[in-house]
C-alpha cells in the first residue's frame, strides 16, 4: 500500500513519541525529574489557591498560619485537608480508601515486611510523610499527590522538614522552588525513611513524587 505523506508524518509523529515516552521515564527512575521554572503553571489548583486547606469546617491559608492544624493531606488533585493530630489524620486516609490504610499500616513496618505481604510498589497509597521535627516529631505534610513539583512554600513547610517517611513510590527532593537548586544527598526511593536529614536540616523547599 502507497503511503501518503499524510500517512508517513503520522507514523514519523507516533515513533517519535514511543521513543520519548521510555526517555521520560527512565530519567524520573533515575532521579532527575522535570523541573519547571519559577511561575510555570503546574497541574491543578491555581497557584494563589494551593495554600489554602480545609480544617474542621473551614478554611484556613497554611502560607499564613496552620492555626490549630499538626497535619496535613496534599491530596492526588493538590487539594488540601487538614487535622489536629497524624491519628486524625491516618483516620480519614483509612475511610477515603479501605485497602489504602492496611497498605499504610504496613508499610510502617518496613519494606521487607510490605515484599511479603505482597504490596505493589506501584501502588502509591502509602504516601510520603514530611515532619518539621527530627524523629518524625511535630507537624506532618502527607504527600499523595505524583508527577508535579510540589513547593512547601505554598503550605508554610518551606525550609522546615527534618524527617520524613517515603512510602512506595520514590520522590526527588531539592533546595528551591519548582525543582530548582541542589538535590537532596540521602536517599529518597520507596521505602526510605530518615529520622534527620543532617546537613539537610530545614533546607528542603520543593518535592516530586514518581
């Protein structure tokens, strides 16, 4: 059959997406994920709306003040819920997905106990859990949502996390906003949990989850 060049430059434009899709992937596995420039638009909610959270009924802007908050969710789509404790917190995670919380339970456990129960990395219930404190102490930023930079500026977490605790899917952490400055040294693949971040101390001002 006689290719049109209509024909042809569709098949030109679809092999030259298969071979960008693997590249794509194969540098988030590798830890440099995109980065963005400062004011690009990322997926989601609108940049002035990103720090504002639902807590007990109503609203209140993290940029400014948690008020009464020691935890929050980023939820898949950027919204934000927040509650006064991380038991609260793991309540309401438990609710919105049945199997979401057995994942999270135990994964808490450690990565060689999630292999033998069976859990699929690529199954991200378990999210990441950032701590302002060393020992996983003080307020929790609960990360779900993957494949977009997330600046902890827009929830009062900019230069502010100690700990943390990474869940299946690996993250890429870096000094300024959008993906911008240094990368972070220790490790940041699934499964990895770091009780102080030494020289990283309050040094973190964006993540990305893939």
């Amino acid at each position: 059959m006689k290719l049109t060049l209509t024909s042809r430059a569709l098949i030109s434009i679809a092999t030259g997406a298969a071979l960008i899709l693997p590249l794509t992937a194969s540098a988030a596995e590798s830890g440099r994920a995109p980065a963005i420039e400062p004011g690009t638009e990322a997926p989601g909610l609108e940049i002035a709306e990103r720090s504002i959270a639902k807590f007990e009924g109503r609203e209140i802007d993290l940029s400014k003040s948690w008020e009464d908050a020691t935890a929050c969710w980023v939820h898949e789509d950027l919204a934000v819920t927040c509650y006064r404790t991380e038991a609260e917190l793991d309540a309401a995670v438990a609710r919105s997905t049945p199997d979401r919380m057995d994942d999270e339970i135990n994964s808490s456990l450690g990565e060689g106990f999630a292999r033998a129960n069976g859990f699929r990395a690529a199954y991200c219930s378990t999210s990441a859990r950032l701590y302002k404190g060393s020992f996983y102490s003080y307020s929790l930023l609960y990360i779900s949502s993957r494949h977009t930079w997330l600046n902890m500026s827009w929830f009062g977490f900019d230069n502010a996390v100690s700990s943390y605790k990474i869940g299946a899917c690996s993250m890429v952490f870096r000094s300024g906003s959008y993906g911008g400055g240094s990368t972070y040294w220790g490790g940041t693949s699934a499964w990895t949990w770091r009780s102080s971040m030494g020289s990283w101390d309050n040094v973190l001002s964006s993540v990305y989850m893939y």
